[in-house]
C-alpha cells in the first residue's frame, strides 16, 4: 500500500511534474482499480480455489518485482505509472482471499484474540519497515533499493 500509494506518489511528483492535485486525483483511479480488483477476485473464488488464486498471484507478483525498479525507471508519463501501479493493485501479495482457510487454523476459543495481535503486529511493523526503510533505500539505491524490501516481504 505505502509503495502504490505514497511512493508512486512521490514518483509523479518529481519525475511526471504532477501538482499535489493531480497525485490525488491519480491515487483516486488507483483506489477505483483497487476496488474493483477485489471485487474479481471475489467473483473468481466462486470458480477457483482461494489457494490457488494466491499461489498464481504470488509467482505473478515475484517476476513482477524483479522487473519493476527498471520499469520505474523507464516510465516518464503518468499513464506509464498508472499501468505499473493498477498491475500491483491487481497482484498484489495480501492474504486475500484465502483469510477464512487461514483463520480455520486457530483455535475457536482463542481465534479473535490471537488473530488480531497477529494483525496489528503485522502492520506495525509493516508500515513502520516500509515507511522509513523505502525512503532510506530509494535516496541510497535509487528505485533498485525496492527490491532490498519488496523480495523479502513478498516471500515472508
């Protein structure tokens, strides 16, 4: 989310020249494609294996990453970036929709309790991680620094 959102975000800033206006109206087409890639996948579930739609959207997401910090690089229009963003927003790793199969796993008595400590450590630590270390590593790295952080949590 940090990076679809907000380091796009700054990408269209710096490269495309966007005004703060037009960030917000770019991120509000992207929150659209959001939404409407949930409600695929929604409708997929009906026909496919929740699993099997997170192992293709994994294997998808991996080769992905690899070729983004030079697609980032190549991009000089905000179209470009949209199309990048609008296909991270479609693949992108969450446990959606296999959260039901996941959850099956604990314990009734305990399941609210110990999904929610799960959850909320997660995201911490998650936004706290990328938040900080993305900028710290595109200053240093350039848009290559996204892949000391986006491989590792993709394959976490």
């Amino acid at each position: 989310m940090h990076f679809v959102y907000i380091h796009c975000a700054n990408i269209l800033r710096s490269t495309v020249k966007y005004s703060a206006e037009e960030v917000i109206q770019h991120n509000f087409i992207i929150s659209i494609m959001h939404f409407l890639s949930i409600l695929l996948i929604t409708y997929l579930v009906s026909f496919i294996h929740p699993l099997k739609i997170l192992k293709t959207k994994f294997y998808v997401i991996c080769l992905f990453f690899l070729a983004c910090p030079f697609l980032l690089n190549a991009t000089s229009t905000g179209s470009e970036l949209m199309l990048i963003q609008t296909f991270l927003i479609f693949f992108v790793p969450s446990e959606f929709p296999g959260v039901p199969i996941f959850y099956k796993a604990f314990p009734v008595f305990k399941r609210f309790g110990s999904v929610l400590m799960i959850f909320a450590i997660s995201r911490a630590v998650m936004y706290t991680v990328s938040s900080f270390g993305l900028v710290f590593l595109t200053d240093k790295f350039s848009n290559y620094g996204l892949l000391f952080l986006l491989v590792p949590v993709t394959i976490c």
